[in-house]
C-alpha cells in the first residue's frame, strides 16, 4: 500500500487543505470494507485506476471517475477495487465555495459526478489524468484544472461565515450555539442559511462534527484517558451523549472505534 499527503502550491492553499492519495491492492485491506466517517470537509476524488464502490442507503454504487463528495454527517462504507488509485483533494470548510457554482447543500451526504457539472472539462481531465504515469503530472494537472476554476468562480469571503469558523476552531467545536450568535449579533436562520450555502450543513450539525473530530484528535495524543474523561473534556454532558454521537457518526461507541489502530483527525491534522 503506497499513501501520502501532499500540500498544495502557493496560489491554492488558503483554499485547499491537502491532497492525499491512496495506491493499494485489494488483498490489502484487512475485512471487505473501508469506513468513511465525517471530517468537516468537503472532498473532489480522482479515481485513476479500477472504479470501486461506496454504500448508497442499503446497496453499492460504482463511483465515477472524478467526484465530489460533500459534507458528511453519517458513516459510509467503500468497497475497494482489485486495483485502488485515488487522489482526493481536501477542501477547508470555506474552500469548496471558491471553485463550485452551486450551494453545498446540494451534495451534503453524496458524492456526485463532476461530468455532469462542468461536462467537457471533466471529459478532458479525465482522459489526461488517465494518461499521466506518475503522481507529480496528475498533481500538477488537478492544479491546473483548480486554480482555472478558483479565478471563474472566486467570491469575497463572508465574513459572518468565517468568524463563526474561526470559534468553532478556536474551541474545537466546544461552543454553544446560542452563545456563538449573540457574539456574532445574527440569528440562527441567517447563519444557517449561509452555512447551508457555503459549507454545506447547518452550523449546529458542524459544530457536533468538528467536536468529534477534536475527541479523535485529543485521543491520537492521550490514548490511556478513561472515555468518561475523553468525552467530558470534549463537551459531551455524559456517556449516554458521547455514545450516541459516535455510534451516529462511525457505527460503533467510542470503545469498539478507538481499539483501530492509527486514528487521526483528518480535520485537525
């Protein structure tokens, strides 16, 4: 198995989080599934080799050659190919909005096609990356395609929006709502549409992710504490709460998830 997490150039990275890719046979995957759980960012994925498969309610749907896959607020499960290759580009919360023309509302908890958003551009993409023998060419040629998209469609940041990120950060997700909006003097249906708009979800189911997020992050660096702390220490009020958020968020409590090995924060990493 070949992974690897690249930064983006210069002129990206205030939008882009990272890249990371994934080479791997499928012998390599130990059980027959891969979880996805929710991160807090959006993803557009470059598949170059065999096409794999992602759960879609109760059954597996092949996923296209370059997707986007919108914020997630529920487990998946993907079923890799014989012959795995994927690029995903990582957007920040506010990035996505800079290079896609339509409300992330519209893919919250999908993934959908890009050939059927920009059509001929992603025809020509994909034959190119198809063609490119090495990770530096198809890097380059996703940059390309990005920072062409960046200048099309680049909006002033919404200063709301990003204020009410900068404190969901600041306290990883240990905020209350209530308390967020009199320090920002708007109303939850003014945030919440803007959210929906420019990252996808509504601020309250954000600010529930990027606290899960940020009791894996605090467990990758202290993983003898007791969950009763580990919980606590991330602002869920008892163990029935942390329980439930975890079985939503992964399918499994916080017992069962933390026995995997090599757990990290994709959001605070």
């Amino acid at each position: 198995m070949f992974f690897k997490i690249i930064k983006p150039s210069r002129i990206l990275e205030n939008h882009v989080k990272q890249y990371w890719i994934l080479e791997m046979e499928a012998c390599e995957l130990i059980g027959n599934c891969h979880r996805v759980i929710p991160h807090g960012l959006t993803e557009m994925i470059f598949n170059y080799r065999d096409l794999y498969k992602c759960t879609s309610g109760n059954d597996f749907d092949i996923q296209p050659r370059i997707s986007m896959s919108g914020q997630k607020s529920k487990f998946s499960d993907v079923l890799p190919a014989d012959k795995t290759g994927i690029i995903s580009v990582m957007f920040y919360p506010l990035g996505a909005k800079q290079f896609f023309p339509f409300p992330l509302a519209e893919i919250a908890d999908k993934s959908v096609g890009l050939e059927n958003i920009f059509n001929r551009e992603i025809a020509f993409l994909t034959e190119k990356l198809m063609e490119k023998c090495n990770l530096s060419q198809r890097i380059e040629l996703i940059e390309e395609f990005l920072i062409q998209k960046l200048y099309r469609n680049f909006t002033a940041d919404d200063h709301l929006v990003k204020e009410s990120l900068f404190l969901i950060n600041k306290h990883r997700g240990f905020v209350c709502l209530g308390e967020m909006l009199k320090k920002l003097k708007t109303s939850e249906r003014q945030l919440e549409r803007k959210f929906q708009s420019q990252i996808g979800i509504s601020p309250k189911k954000f600010i529930r992710i990027i606290r899960f997020q940020s009791t894996i992050y605090d467990f990758q660096f202290n993983s003898n504490q007791n969950f009763t702390n580990l919980g606590y220490n991330n602002g869920y009020y008892d163990q029935s709460h942390f329980i439930k958020e975890f079985q939503l968020f992964t399918g499994y409590s916080p017992k069962e998830f933390f026995k995997y090995p090599n757990l990290y924060s994709d959001y605070f990493c």
